[in-house]
C-alpha cells in the first residue's frame, strides 16, 4: 500500500499525502514478475494467506506466466504486506509486516525439490526465515545450482552462508549492515565488496541507485554506471535489478553484461509507481536502451 508525500514524515510527525495506490509486492514476488516479464522461465515457492490478498497475487502470478504450483496457503497466517511512503524525490521508507512469509519452511521447500529440476539459478531474497535460505543454499550446493541472494531485508549473516553464495546483490545499507564498513564513496564500497569476498562470496554486486553498481568478480572490481532518468517512486527497483540479472546469467551473459542490463531494467522501472507494476517488459528495457546514452564513467 503506496502513498506519495512530499516528505518522509519524522518520528511524530503526520504528513498529509497526495497519491495512494494499492499493488502487489514482496521482494520474492517482484523480482519474480520482473524475471518473468523479461523471459525468464520462473518458478515460484512462497507462501500466501488463505485471504483475498493471497488469492489475488497467485491468480496474478499465473497471469504474469510464473509457475505457481509449489506456492503453500497457510491458514494459520495473512499473507505479507508492505506500507510504504514515497518522497517527491522518488524515495521511500517501507515497513513489512511478513504474515505467511515468514512461516516458509524447509518442509515446504522439500515437498518441491524433487520436482524442480535443474535450474540455471535461485534467486532468493530475507523476508523468509533464515533457516529456510540456509536449507536451500545447503541444497543448491549439493546439486551445483548457483545461488544468487539478495540480502534484504538486512541482517546479519553466517559465513556459512555467504561462503557458498555465487552472488551477492546489497544494497549500500545492506552491504554497510553486513560489513560494519561505511559507504560514503567509492573506496568505502571496494572495501565493503571486498570485505564480503573475503568472507567467501564468489562475485559481489552493489547496487547504489543512481550511481549504478560495483562488481566485484574473480578479484577484479568494476563500475557499472546507472542511465539518468527521473525518479517518480524507486519502490522495487532493487527487485527488478535482481531479476533481470537473473535473467541475463541464465541466458550466459558475462557478469557486466547482466549488470549493465540489470541496472538499465531497474532504472526504467523507477519511472513508475508501485513495485511490480514498475517491473519493465523485455522490449520495454530493449526500447529504453535504444533511447537513451548511457553517462560516462
């Protein structure tokens, strides 16, 4: 549920908004629609309440041609909401309250194992338990599936975990939560990327909005600038960028390559509303690239 104001409001304060609009979300749903709507082949394992909110987004899901048949009703639970406010600079605070979702179990995971097959990658995100990420990282590892996980939201997390990630996609809050290293600026982010190679990570990617995103691959890092465009709400940006990567890896993009289009897919989507109504078609991002001049380094 997204309303626009013209300010973040501060502890006390109440700000009277303009725009109010209600949409589907959830960073595992969003960055599943966006792969999605980009050609990616998705299926989907989550879990929604058994109420009008759940109903709609599977019945959506379908529509957006993602395999829903392992996402679980639960009876016990609502399904997962978000409240978010956006600024008249296209910037937002969210609250999530997880219903259902945090309710995903590593039993829930292994009733879809056996009928998974041999995916390119997951995608996984943490508005799920921990426990669960840790039982599929455990799986994907045993059956050579390359695990990309996007640390939100932020937390801490065991090396156990990160020595067997593939990829790593923070944020620059999530990357200064996991590190403890401030990013102010270039060097501030190397070494936060570096910090979290060295933990295990295989190749690290931080995204910093309009300043694009570093990549941090077999030792070598990168800058992949962001097209400038305008801002109108930056809700699912983050989202999109992750499942258009996804996308591109699996379709044997080198890693910039799949950057470059993931930061052009999420840039596109930060000129619309709402979360999954901002995730971009394939000839939308492929239109959008035609369009535009990326800036210089």
């Amino acid at each position: 549920m997204v309303a626009k104001t013209t300010h973040l409001p501060a502890p006390g304060e109440t700000v009277l908004g303009g725009d109010f609009l209600m949409a589907p979300g959830g960073k595992g749903a969003n960055q599943a629609v966006a792969a999605a709507r980009l050609g990616g082949n998705v299926t989907f394992i989550a879990k929604l309440g058994n109420d009008i909110f759940g109903k709609q987004a599977k019945t959506q899901y379908a529509q957006e041609n993602i395999d829903t048949k392992h996402i679980v009703t639960d009876p016990a639970h609502p399904s997962g909401i978000a409240l978010i406010t956006v600024d008249a600079h296209g910037e937002n605070c969210i609250v999530v309250a997880s219903g259902a979702n945090a309710h995903l179990t590593p039993q829930d995971i292994q009733k879809a194992e056996k009928e998974m097959g041999n995916p390119s990658c997951i995608l996984m995100q943490l508005e799920i338990p921990l426990e669960t990420v840790q039982y599929v990282v455990k799986k994907a590892v045993e059956k050579n599936i390359p695990v990309i996980l996007n640390p939100a939201p932020a937390q801490p997390l065991p090396d156990e975990i990160l020595k067997h990630i593939h990829i790593l996609t923070p944020n620059q809050k999530e990357a200064e939560i996991l590190t403890g290293i401030p990013i102010t600026d270039k060097p501030g982010a190397e070494a936060a990327a570096k910090a979290l190679a060295a933990k295990g990570v295989h190749t690290v990617i931080i995204t910093l909005g309009k300043s694009g995103a570093l990549i941090l691959d077999q030792g070598q890092i990168e800058w992949v600038p962001a097209p400038e465009v305008h801002a109108v709400d930056t809700t699912a940006a983050g989202d999109v960028f992750c499942g258009s990567l996804a996308v591109a890896l699996s379709e044997k993009h080198s890693v910039k390559e799949s950057v470059i289009f993931a930061c052009t897919a999420a840039a596109l989507s930060v000129t619309k509303m709402g979360a999954q109504t901002s995730a971009p078609t394939r000839q939308e991002v492929i239109d959008f690239q035609n369009s535009i001049q990326t800036p210089p380094r």
